[in-house]
C-alpha cells in the first residue's frame, strides 16, 4: 500500500481537482487531505448543508477555490470548469439524506440525477479533465436483504427517493462513458461506499451526529432501528479510496468501472453495536463524568434496509486496497476529534493529525 499513499502524498502535488460538495462533511475531509498534498482544490457546492459545519470551523474555504453554486445550475458549472480547468473531478454533490428524500423527492432526483448529467456535460465540454469519480453509495442495490454482501453486477435499484435517484446517478455514467467518453482520454468511474463515520458530521438523521448531540446535551441517545446492519468505516477510508482510484486511472482507462469501497465484514455491526461501541469508548476516558447511554424508541418513520453489506473483493483485486481502520479505531478517531471540539481546540490540528495518522497506517498496511 506503499504506492497508494505516494498516489495521494505525492500524485496530487500541484493537480488541479474540482470536488463538487466540498462544503459538506465528506467534501471537507477531501479537500483536507488534498491540501495537505499540495493540490490546486477548485470546490462546487452549496453553503455548507449544517450549522455548525466542519467546512467552516476547519477554515477550509482558506485554501482553495471556492464557488458558491447548484450542481442543477449548468451554465454557472460551466463557467467554473473553464475558469479552472481541473484535471481530476470529484462529483460529491448531493441530497444525501434518506428521509430527507421522502420529504422532497423531486429535489433529491433533480440534484442526485440531473446534477450527474450537468456535471458529465461539463466534463464532455472541458478538455482538461483525465479522470472522473462519481461518489454514489451502497444503497443503490436491490436490496434484498442477503446475509452476503452486494457485488458491483447486482441489480441497481434503490427502494427510496435517496437510494434510487443515486441508482440512477449511476446508470447515468455509465451511459455517458460509453456513448461519449470511449474514445476521449478521459476515464470514468463510480464508486459505491458504506456509511461513513468521522469527526466533524453535524448531519440530521445520522446515527453517530445523534450520539455526539446527545452527550453534549446530556441526555440518551436515542437508536430507531437497533437491529440493522450497515458497513461502517471511517471518513478517511473512502475519501482515501476515491483518490487513490482518480490517480491510478489517470491516463489509464482499464482501471475505470465501479467499485465498492466498504469496510471487512468484521465491521459491519448493527446499530445498536455501533452505538454501545460509542458509548463505551466515550465513557471510558471522559474526564467531566458525562454518560453515554442509549435507549430503542423507534419513531414509526419510512422504509429504511434492515440489512446491507458490501462485497469489495473487487478494489482489493485490482489495487490492492485494504481497509486501515477498523471500526473501533474509528470511533476512538470520532472522539478524540469531538472532544477538542468540545473543548474548542485546534480543529484543523487534529484532522491533520489524523490525516498524517491514517496516512502512515496506509503506506504499512499489505
């Protein structure tokens, strides 16, 4: 794995890379570690979808370009693109949120859906652009609740408004690569990830922001679905994979496809694991005497997957990826980095370090 850190310490020095969401949890720990790897980050998004949010209190806007803009607006995305001339493009852009989709379904289709498209447009009309990764997600299988994980020829057919406007996120490039994209210089992928964990998530309607919420109000965490399973791995897993894929199909288009970036089986715990697992870990070495604890008190809301697991056999054949945190070091990550936000400490300091640490645990890991 020696190479696949120098992929991202040593590739990116100096390459410019278009991230769209950078001002979203995900985006930030990106644009971070790209930064830190001496890139020229261009950034696409919104205002920041949380307040708080980790764009703003890590000072990332300092660092880059930072257009304010909708991934539905094409002109405006236009203009960026050719402003900035990115070589590498990163579509993170999203409406993210599960019930959230339920809610407003024709915007979660219209950003999830015509965004792809209005981001694809840009990449056909902008000839600087080598490489393209397409962050989609786990929930675009059929689900049909297997006891085994999802391989990249499943079925793509999300249940919810979230689910399936990424399945179509995803039939959308495939189509762009094949009917636009097969004989430019320019390689294309989409990448698959299981739910991503990491300090700095402000979000609704996430389990581990649910959990850091309630231990700084002081009261239980409440778990909806106990018994569900998902792929839990920390923020530097994917964001790593992504541009670890990005640099080694650079100007080498076998390497394009889809990919699933998820976590060993190991760490793919229920709910209520992950929860107890964050519980212990934070009460284990909080100094103030402020208890997690959990509670069930399932709320009756919409249709969500009792079961989902990833098969990822297929990026570690190819690149020879391995995960490097397991889980319960991704949680001891998670509240490291939350109590010094607590303790208003040096935000951009710890996610350096972890960086650096999560490096180092890249380059050793065979």
């Amino acid at each position: 794995m020696e190479r696949d850190k120098g992929m991202i310490t040593d590739f990116y020095r100096g390459k410019k890379v278009l991230i769209t969401g950078h001002t979203g949890f995900k985006g930030s720990w990106m644009c971070r570690v790209l930064l830190n790897s001496g890139a020229e980050v261009t950034g696409y998004a919104m205002e920041p979808p949380t307040d708080p949010s980790l764009f703003e209190l890590a000072g990332i806007k300092e660092g880059i370009v930072h257009a304010i803009g909708d991934v539905r607006d094409l002109e405006h995305m236009e203009e960026v693109f050719k402003k900035t001339q990115p070589e590498i493009v990163i579509h993170m852009a999203a409406q993210p949120i599960v019930r959230d989709s339920y809610k407003d379904p024709r915007y979660t289709y219209e950003t999830n859906v015509m965004g792809t498209v209005n981001v694809l447009e840009c990449i056909r009309r902008t000839p600087s652009v080598r490489s393209f990764i397409n962050v989609t997600t786990d929930k675009v299988y059929l689900n049909r609740e297997w006891h085994w994980g999802y391989r990249e020829a499943e079925e793509l057919n999300g249940y919810d408004p979230y689910s399936n406007s990424k399945s179509c996120s995803e039939l959308v490039t495939s189509s762009y690569r094949r009917a636009f994209f097969e004989g430019m210089d320019v390689s294309i992928t989409t990448c698959r990830a299981g739910n991503v964990i990491g300090g700095g998530d402000f979000a609704n309607d996430r389990i581990i922001p649910d959990c850091i919420r309630a231990v700084k109000e002081g009261r239980e965490i409440i778990v909806r679905n106990p018994a569900s399973t998902r792929p839990y791995q920390h923020v530097l897993e994917p964001v790593c994979a992504y541009l670890m894929i990005a640099a080694r199909q650079f100007g080498d288009k076998k390497n394009e496809g889809s990919y699933n970036v998820g976590p060993d089986d190991a760490d793919c715990l229920t709910t209520g694991e992950l929860v107890q697992l964050f519980c212990d870990k934070w009460n284990q070495g909080d100094p103030k005497g402020i208890k997690a604890s959990w509670k069930c008190e399932n709320d009756g809301g919409p249709h969500e997957a009792n079961f989902l697991k990833l098969d990822c056999s297929l990026i570690k054949h190819t690149f020879g990826w391995r995960p490097v945190w397991h889980v319960d070091t991704a949680v001891e990550k998670i509240i490291d980095w939350t109590r010094v936000y607590f303790e208003g400490g040096d935000l951009e300091d710890i996610m350096d370090r972890q960086i650096g640490e999560y490096l180092k645990g890249l380059g050793q890991n065979d």
